[in-house]
C-alpha cells in the first residue's frame, strides 16, 4: 500500500448511508489519503450503491460501468451488493453494514481508527443534496432495518438495526447546535427501531434530544407506524413538541388484508388517532407518509380506500409502484403478480387521483425528479 493513495469516491446511495460514505471520505482522509474527483487519475476506487428501486440499481449499475476498464482496483459498497449481486461485474464488494471492513482492506495499517470518526452530519460534496441548504443537519441515529415486511428488499441490503448510543447522539447534537442550525432531521432506513439492539427506544432518545436542545426544530424520517406501540403516551408527547415540525410516517395501504401479506402489524385507526392528537397540539407538523400501488391481489377499492385514508390525514405522500425482487420472500408467496403495465397504470390514476387534493405528492426514488419538484415547492413556501 501506498503510504498517501489517491482515492476516487462515487455513490447512489439513500441519506443515512450517504452519511456513511462521507464517514468512509473521512478515514480516507484522517489517515493522509487523497480524494480525487477523477477516476483517471485514482490508485483506488470505492462505489456506493442504493437498490431501493429498480431506478436505483440502474443509477448504480452505471456508476459502476462509469469506471470499467480504468487501472485502479474497484470497491462496491452498499446494498446492491446483497439484492442483486448478479449486477456487479467486481469482485471486491461489501454490504451496508460492512464499512468498517470495506476500509480497513485498503487502508491496512491506519493511524486514525474506524471507530473513532464520528458518523458525520452532512453529505460529502454539495451535490449530493436535492437541495443543498447549510442551515439543516442530518443526525443519523441507526443503520439496518428491524422489521420484515414480505415485499422489501432494504432488509435485505442494509442488514439488522445497529443503533448509535444515546450519549453520542446528544452529543453530537450538542455540538451541531453551536453551528446554529434551523432543522435537524433524525434519519435512518427505520427509525421506529432505534434502540431496540441496546435496550433503549425512539421516545427515550427524543426525550434526551428536546430536553438538551431549544430553538433547533427537527424532521423525523421514516418511522414506521409499527413504532407508535411503543411507549404510546410518551411518544405522543414528544410528537406534540412545536420542535418537531416533519414526521413521515410510510403506511403503504390501509388494507388490512394487504397489511397482513405485507407483513405490516398495524392498525390504521391507531395510527389516526396518533395523527390526530399529535396534530392537536401541534397543528403545523408536516405529516408525511408512503402509498405502494400496484401491491399483489390489490383492488381498485382498496386502493381508493388508501387514497383516502392519505388526503384526510397526511399533508404529502410518496406514490410507489410495486415492484417485484425474487429474493424477497413475497416472491414466493402463491398468489398473482400485476404486470409492469398494469401497475403503472394504477400508480398514475392514484397520483392523479391525490393531485386533485391540497396535499403535496411525488414519486420518492422511483422518480427523483418529482420529489426534487415537490423539495422546490416546500422550499418556496417556507416548508421545513
């Protein structure tokens, strides 16, 4: 090994991974590394990849085609290396849950240790962002995924939870606010989770987070509604709290029959009424959630009911079409799969459908674009 390497860094991956790879640029760095912005010029390469969305693995698959035939070994990190692994034509691949491993193989002897960076609170380079705005942080509290819904491949990818200690999370807290953000957004793939590997819970962690902080408001991401059971009462009240200004909160369907194929363990009147009185007490919270269309044996009237469930409760939805992966264990289930058209069909008659309402709607990762549209909206507005 070289003792100063020049190190190319490339990624499509979700936010608290992009977190991640940030933490990787870092020990790259602390231990007297280059980061190069060419792959023409590197001694090593080290790709991130997302497989979400069949959108995702594409954007990744041309990362990785982005850099064939150059002179440099290639690294692949992420969760493309466990969905779909086919699609990788590298030898040298790592997981989500699998950074520590994934630098210590290039850097072999480092001065500055895995452990002692700190996940860090931004992207690496400003084009990563949507919307690049300086005032807001990104705190990510948890990696992996703790549920195990019978359609998803993030389990799959990004592996089981490994919540961050609430002392360092306080802390690191503590120590953005002397930057004076306006908005810190709690993230992770399931933030419902966190805790529940070191005997801890989400409403014990926001409780040290509000007592610790005053004028910072925070956006809390991708809480499954599975996580209201939890210490109810609490949770409420900290929901409550005029800090907390986002929630998203992704039910995918209000069928009870497709929740139970879903693997999804959940009552929507509890979590109305969860909305209900978090919203009473603090009416400006944002409340945003996911609706999957096209989800196997759906009914148009199901869908119609889910449609809306999501206008009277939520102020902005992400409208995701199904799509089938053959290692998830629905794959097997015996039951029948929409076809791609017929899918597609269903997704635009249910956005256009919820366009017709006041609340904001776009298509999360299947179609960037849309959401970045809906960002500039929220941006121009004032919203968050």
């Amino acid at each position: 090994m070289k003792d100063k390497m020049k190190i190319y860094l490339k990624d499509n991956l979700c936010t608290i991974y992009k977190l991640t790879f940030n933490r990787i640029q870092q020990f790259f760095v602390q231990n007297g590394h280059e980061i190069v912005n060419s792959p023409n010029e590197c001694d090593v390469i080290v790709i991130g990849t997302c497989a979400a969305f069949e959108a995702d693995e594409d954007r990744s698959v041309n990362l990785l085609k982005s850099v064939q035939g150059i002179n440099a070994p290639v690294y692949v990190y992420g969760c493309l290396t466990q969905v779909s692994p086919h699609k990788i034509p590298y030898k040298n691949t790592f997981a989500s849950w699998r950074a520590k491993a994934l630098v210590e193989k290039i850097v072999t002897d480092p001065k500055v240790g895995w452990d002692d960076i700190t996940l860090p609170s931004e992207f690496r380079v400003k084009e990563d962002y949507r919307i690049y705005n300086p005032k807001k942080r990104f705190v990510g509290i948890l990696t992996g995924c703790a549920f195990n819904c019978t359609y998803c491949p993030h389990k799959i990818g990004a592996g089981s939870i490994e919540s961050r200690p609430e002392k360092e999370i306080v802390e690191q807290i503590n120590s953005i606010s002397k930057e004076n953000p306006e908005i810190i957004i709690l993230t992770g793939i399931d933030t419902a989770s966190y805790g529940k590997d070191i005997g801890s819970s989400f409403s014990n962690l926001l409780s040290k987070v509000l007592e610790n902080t005053t004028s910072i408001k925070f956006c809390i991401a991708q809480f499954n509604p599975e996580g209201l059971k939890d210490n109810y009462n609490e949770l409420i009240r900290y929901f409550q709290d005029l800090r907390i200004i986002d929630i998203q909160i992704p039910i995918q369907t209000t069928s009870p029959r497709l929740l139970k194929l879903m693997n999804r363990n959940y009552l929507l009147s509890d979590v109305e009424k969860a909305i209900n009185l978090i919203k009473e007490k603090n009416p400006k919270v944002l409340m945003r959630t996911d609706l999957m269309v096209g989800f196997p044996t759906e009914t148009m009237a199901e869908l119609d009911a889910s449609i809306e469930f999501v206008v009277n409760n939520f102020d902005e939805v992400a409208v995701y079409g199904y799509e089938y992966k053959k290692n998830t264990m629905i794959s097997s289930f015996p039951i029948d799969f929409y076809d791609e058209n017929e899918i597609k069909k269903r997704v635009e008659y249910a956005y256009n459908k919820l366009k017709q309402s006041s609340i904001l709607v776009h298509s999360g990762g299947q179609e960037v674009l849309s959401l970045l549209e809906v960002d500039k909206q929220k941006e121009k507005l004032k919203i968050n």
